[in-house]
C-alpha cells in the first residue's frame, strides 16, 4: 500500500489534536492502521531559536525521524495534527512523511467558539491564555488568506466523532 498522509491544519483550538485522536481510534476499530502525530509535542522546547519562532525546523526532522519509525513497523497512514502556515511547507511536511499523498484539511469554527474552546483549556488571565487567544486571531486570518487546503470541515457544534467521520469521508480511508 502507498503512504498516505492527512495534515489537520488549523487555528489553535480547532480541534486539531482531538479530530486526530478520533479519526485514529475510528481506522483502528475498523483494522486499519495508522498512526496520529501531534506537531505541538514534536517541537516542544524551550528556547526556540530567535530566527524560529515556533521551532518549526526541529519539528520537521523529529517529524521525518518519527514517521521514519512508524514506516519501518508497516504503517501507511499518517494523520498529523498541526499549524502550515505557508503553501511553500507543505511538499516539506510530505517530504517529512516519507512521501506519498498528503491531503490537508482544515478544521474551522467561528473565533467565538474556538475562544470559548481556549478559556475552558487555560487559567483564567494567565499569559497563556492571552497569549493562546491572540494567536487564534491572527491564525485564523493567516489561514483563511492563504487558503493551502484540500478541504475545509466545519467543527461548529459537532462533536469529535462526527468531525473525524466527515474527515475520513472526505479522505477515503
């Protein structure tokens, strides 16, 4: 079987993670295997380079060593869960992957609904949260302009079960 990959791109609180972790679990109970990434851990560590703001480089070589691995004990389905920013990076996540079809899809919700998402998940007037809450803007913008996506799914008021089946719909798997 060819590799096939699915990047989750979206602002934070989207939904990235969770879509990821139930499109994963809804392949497994059918016997499909796979394996889900989440970017955010593959780039966690402080301190970023200056000229690197979200240690994108060191994710994409953990990224290629970690796919690497999963390829090696047979898995051909990715499902990543992540930021792209530019459509410049997507040959290079695929590259990452080890290659093959990479469809992005990308989760989206209403900036209220992924706020509300965000002040549930930090403390209350943490640096975090504000922090959190003003990257989701300007994500949102950068992503909505450079529209690099296969797909759009709205995650609106439906729950994480029902966005991974209208993701894998939309992939095939």
């Amino acid at each position: 079987m060819d590799l096939e990959s699915v990047f989750l791109n979206g602002t934070v609180g989207a939904g990235k993670t969770t879509t990821g972790e139930a499109l994963h679990w809804l392949l497994a109970d059918d016997g499909i295997s796979n394996a889900v990434i989440d970017l955010d851990e593959l780039r966690r560590s402080w301190p970023a380079p200056a000229t690197d703001r979200f240690n994108h480089e060191l994710e994409l070589r953990n990224l290629q060593a970690v796919a690497g691995n999963y390829r090696d004990v047979g898995v051909r389905r990715f499902i990543v869960a992540g930021v792209i920013e530019q459509p410049s990076e997507v040959d290079r996540y695929r590259a990452a992957l080890g290659g093959g079809k990479l469809t992005v899809i990308r989760l989206d919700a209403s900036i209220e609904a992924i706020h509300e998402r965000l002040r549930n998940r930090h403390e209350p007037n943490s640096h975090e949260l504000t922090w959190h809450l003003d990257r989701s803007v300007e994500l949102d913008e950068i992503l909505s302009e450079t529209r690099l996506e296969t797909h759009v799914v709205a995650t609106g008021p439906r729950t994480p079960q029902q966005v991974a089946e209208a993701v894998r719909a939309l992939i095939g798997w």
